[in-house]
C-alpha cells in the first residue's frame, strides 16, 4: 500500500509560478513511476507529466518547456516546478504513483488556479 501526501498549489496570477510536492509513504517498489494528472472543471483527467526512478520522464505538449518534474529516490517524493502559467493550467492536480506508467495509487488532489 502506499499513500501520497500532496503539498503546494493555491492562486497564481499569469505568468506566475508554483511549487507542488508529493511524499510516497509504504512501498518504494510501487512507486517506480511517480507523477501527476490535472482535472479541470467540466473536463476528463489527463497527464502532465512523469517520473521513472532513476530520471526517464514524460511532458504532456500543453506543459512542455514550461513545467519541470524532478524527484529525490532517498525521500520517495517528487516536485512538480510550473512556470509560465497560464488560466488554462487551472485545475486540480493530483499525484499518482505505480510499478509501471499506469497509475495505482492516487493523492488527494491540490488545486491550482491561475487568474487575475
């Protein structure tokens, strides 16, 4: 079993930047590949992007060059780095963790809003 605690989020004006973390407590096996999806209102959840330990990571095209994922193996906990955002990255983010890049376990979602 593993459980994913989410921190950071909250309101961003345009062009801004956040910060989210996810920590992974229980079984550093299930947690090969960590990451996040985003939902926004009204909208299906999709991938924003992922990490493989050892360093093998994914962008969806809506993030890339703007958002930077990075993790720390020891910590089991990833960071989620968004620059340049825009109101179309409000959502709610959550953090998934897996053996492989589907997800198996989820956090309980932080929201993120980008508005003036």
């Amino acid at each position: 079993q593993v459980q994913l605690v989410e921190s950071g989020g909250g309101l961003v004006q345009p062009g801004g930047s956040l910060r989210l973390s996810c920590a992974a407590s229980g079984s550093i096996f299930s947690t090969n590949v960590m990451g996040w999806y985003r939902q926004a209102p009204g909208k299906k959840r999709e991938l924003v992007t992922s990490i493989k330990r050892g360093g093998n990571t994914n962008y969806s095209d809506a993030v890339k060059g703007r958002f930077t994922i990075s993790r720390e193996d020891a910590a089991n906990t990833v960071h989620l780095q968004m620059n340049g955002l825009k109101p179309g990255d409000t959502a709610v983010y959550y953090c998934f963790a897996g053996i492989t890049w589907t997800p198996a376990y989820w956090g309980q979602g932080t929201q993120v809003t980008v508005s003036s």
